[in-house]
C-alpha cells in the first residue's frame, strides 16, 4: 500500500493523546501529519498490530524528516495517528527508511 492509498481510504483521521503531546512538543502541526499521510512514503508495515494494521511512514515537514505511525480500519475509513517523531540519525541510515543494526 502507497501512502497515497492509505490518505485516501482514510476518511476520518483521530490522533491519539500520545501522537498530539508529541506533535506539540516538537512543533508538528495537524495538517503537516494530513499531508504526510498522503504525500509520506510507507517504509514499513505491521499488519499484525491490534485492533488495526498500522504503518510506519516517512515524510518531511518544513525540511526535516519525519516518521508517523498509522493505523487504519479499512471498513470504516477510520485511522488513528498513534505518534509522529523525528528520527534519530543515530538510530536511522542516512535516508531515514531503514534502522541501523546494532
């Protein structure tokens, strides 16, 4: 699935209080987590997370890589953000898409 995809079976979106504290506290405003969502690049899936799959997608907002986490429930066209982040260079390779091992 393209995020392309998952904006557009999304008709609903809720943040999580998690996803909004750590928006807030990194100055990720609501529309830039919209426009990730449709624009971002899923660089992975969980399909076995409950109660719905969920995605992690890569995106940037004002220059600086971004990462939200995504679950959607394809029969309602509710997702929920569950957090949004910026990865850690340390943690990430050089384009943000994959960890580095350890």
């Amino acid at each position: 699935m393209t995020a392309k995809l998952l904006g557009e079976s999304c008709r609903t979106l809720y943040f999580s209080r998690h996803a909004l504290e750590r928006m807030f506290q990194r100055g990720i405003p609501p529309e830039a987590v919209d426009s990730l969502i449709h624009q971002g690049e899923i660089i992975a899936t969980y399909a076995d997370d409950r109660p719905y799959p969920s995605v992690l997608i890569l995106g940037q907002f004002e220059g600086r890589p971004v990462h939200a986490v995504i679950a959607g429930n394809e029969q309602t066209g509710e997702c929920q953000v569950i957090t949004v982040y910026q990865p850690d260079p340390a943690l990430w390779d050089a384009t943000f898409k994959k960890r580095k091992k350890p």
